[in-house]
C-alpha cells in the first residue's frame, strides 16, 4: 500500500484515508490495490463494525481517476483495456457490499469519481465547505464507476440527470438538501462528527447491521416481492440470534447490551 492509503483502528471503528493530498487524492492502481486489499482484510478479521473513508489535507476528499495516468492510455485510439476502470469499478463494489457500514467523510471536492466513491458508501457526511459534481461531459466522457446508477438511486432521476447533464458542482448545504449528504458538519469538526456517528452504528447489534445492508442494497434490484421476502428470512434468522436474547434481556435490565454478532 506504501502512503498513498493509511489505515488506523480504535476498537471497532476502522478509517481509512486516502493520501495523495498534493494530487487532490486522485486514484492511481497503487491506491485502489491498496483499499481493495484493506477490504478484504477488514472483512475477513471481523473487528471492525463501522468504517469511515476520509481523505488527506484540506481541499479534496478525491477528484477521481488520475488524469495524467489516463491520457497515457489514449496515445492511440483510445479504445482498448481500461486496467484503472476495472479496479476502480471492482474496490468500489468491494465499499458497497462490505458487511459493515462505510461512511465517506468528505473534506473537500468530491469530484468525478471521487462523488462515484462516495456514492458507493452507506452514509456521507461532509464538512462544511465541500463541493460535489460529476463533470464528465465537459471531457467528453460519462461518470463510468457507478455514478448514473447510485446517484439516481440516491436522489432520483431528474436531479442526477441534471448534476450530469451540467457538469456543474453543488455545496454541502445543497448536497444535504436533496439528499446526497447526510450530515454538515464544521470543517475541523468533520471527523469528531464521522467517529461519533461510526461509535453509535458500531455499539448496535452487527448481525442486524449487516442484514439490513443488504436488504436495503437490494432496493431497485429485485421485485418488492423479492425485497419482502429477503426481509422476512432476515428477521427470522434475526429472531433466533444471540444477540437479539441479548438486546431484550438488556433491555429488561436497564443496561448496555453486550452484542457479539451472533
């Protein structure tokens, strides 16, 4: 990973940041092998409940690919293997179907693929002076690592359409007002607030978490017949687990359940 990806634990929050501040955290391959291997990491140990992505420095959370990296691969044509693209597309379906909830905390321009990376998150919370757009069509391109299809799942059709279609950039009081955002904090009280909200999601029932994840994440994919039906096996399981006697029982007794994800 060398530097251009950190990784830090307290307990069981986990953040990760991206660390090419002087590049406004651009994406390189060393960057997202790096996260995609920090996933798989997270995933398998199984002590993180909650993990925060955030970024180096002050201006950017990340603006997206590396451009200068991806002109090389344009000398020709420009048709041919997209080696970025395909890991960019692969480390953020990694963020999406992660069993524990990822927030962006998000410092700065959230550009391009950098709103594509947020967009693959649970929950995004930004501070105050942080901007958002997808300019794609000023470069002749089209967000390409999810962003037509989280983004509309996230605030609808007709304002996604219009982030793209203008290439214009939004603030974080306007992110928040449609919904792209779901906290604003100050800007040096960013990650105070991305660890606070990390500390409550982690001190609830993980098994839970994880369940209602990926019912929600099943949202426009299957039928609501489907959605449903997922749900109710959900509960079930939910219903027989260790964790749920132990939620009741603390309950009953008045004090902090003890969740141990079974």
């Amino acid at each position: 990973m060398g530097e251009t990806v950190l990784f830090e634990q307290d307990h069981a929050i986990g953040v990760l940041t991206l660390n090419r501040p002087d590049a406004l955290n651009a994406l390189t391959p060393d960057m997202l092998d790096g996260m995609g291997d920090l996933l798989r990491e997270i995933e398998a140990q199984g002590e993180i409940r909650a993990l925060i992505l955030t970024a180096a420095g002050e201006k950017a959370f990340c603006v997206g690919a590396d451009l200068k990296g991806r002109a090389q691969e344009y000398e020709g044509d420009g048709v041919g293997p997209d080696p970025l693209g395909a890991r960019v597309r692969a480390a953020f379906g990694q963020i999406e179907a992660l069993a524990v909830p990822v927030i962006a905390a998000i410092n700065g321009y959230a550009l391009g693929g950098g709103l594509e990376l947020a967009l693959a998150c649970d929950l995004r919370v930004a501070a105050e002076g942080a901007k958002f757009g997808l300019p794609e069509a000023k470069v002749g391109s089209m967000p390409g690592a999810g962003g037509t299809q989280r983004l509309s799942r996230v605030i609808g059709p007709a304002r996604a359409k219009e982030l793209m279609f203008t290439g214009e950039f939004i603030d974080a009081a306007e992110a928040h007002r449609i919904g792209l955002v779901n906290r604003i904090f100050p800007r040096d009280g960013l990650m105070e607030g991305a660890r606070a909200l990390a500390r409550t999601i982690a001190s609830r029932a993980p098994l839970s978490i994880r369940i209602m994840k990926t019912a929600v994440n099943l949202y426009q994919d299957v039928s609501i017949e489907a959605g449903l039906a997922f749900e109710r096996t959900g509960h079930a399981v939910l219903r027989a687990s260790r964790d749920r006697r132990e939620g009741i029982q603390a309950f009953i007794e008045k004090r902090e359940p003890q969740f141990i994800g079974r």
